[in-house]
C-alpha cells in the first residue's frame, strides 16, 4: 500500500514519488534529511509507508526536493510521478547539482 502524504497542498504526494524524487537527485535519505533540516530517522520513518510522519516534516521533504529540482505530477489517469525541472538552457542538468555541491554560485 503506497501511504498518501495528508496535508492540503500535498494531498497527492505519495511515498513512492518521493522515493522516485530522491533517485532522479542522486541522493541518500540522509542527502534528503540534511536538505529539509530533519533528522535520517525521520526520513527513513517516512519510507517505510506504515508510520505516521507530521505533515510539516512531509512538507519540508517535499520542499527541499523541489529546490533541487524535482517537479511533483499528480495523479492525472496516467499515474502520479515525478520528473526534473528543466532550466532554460541547462535541460535538466542543472537541477541534479549534489546537495554538498549547492551553493551561491550555482543559484538561479
């Protein structure tokens, strides 16, 4: 059973997606959890699809991810997903940078 995150905004967000998200990065959970400022148990709680996590701790998973890059698709008759932003001229390349390799000069 794929756990449906339960807040307004992300009502659509299911586990898998941010699995899916994590693997477009490149990154680990803990890649994840230093990106949204929480801890790797709590992302790992996340993963597991059985346990409760607090919609802000889901909100700020999904936040991070969409910096880095990560597009959210909604359910739409075809399946929700995920997929990288494209940045003009940079394809999606840009949107993959490793979260240690952020910074101010590779900022938008």
């Amino acid at each position: 059973m794929i756990q449906k995150v339960s807040d307004e905004r992300s009502s659509s967000l299911t586990v898998a997606q941010l699995r899916a998200a994590r693997g477009l990065l490149g990154w680990s959970q803990g890649a994840l959890a230093e990106a949204a400022g929480l801890s790797l148990p709590t992302i790992k709680r996340t993963e597991l699809e059985s346990v409760n996590v607090s919609t802000d701790a889901r909100e700020r998973m999904r936040r991070a991810l969409e910096i880095a890059g990560v597009e959210f698709i909604p359910e739409n008759g075809g399946g929700a997903g995920v997929r990288l932003r494209k940045i003009a001229g940079l394809g999606t390349k840009a949107a993959s940078i490793p979260i240690e390799e952020l910074n101010a000069e590779n900022d938008e």
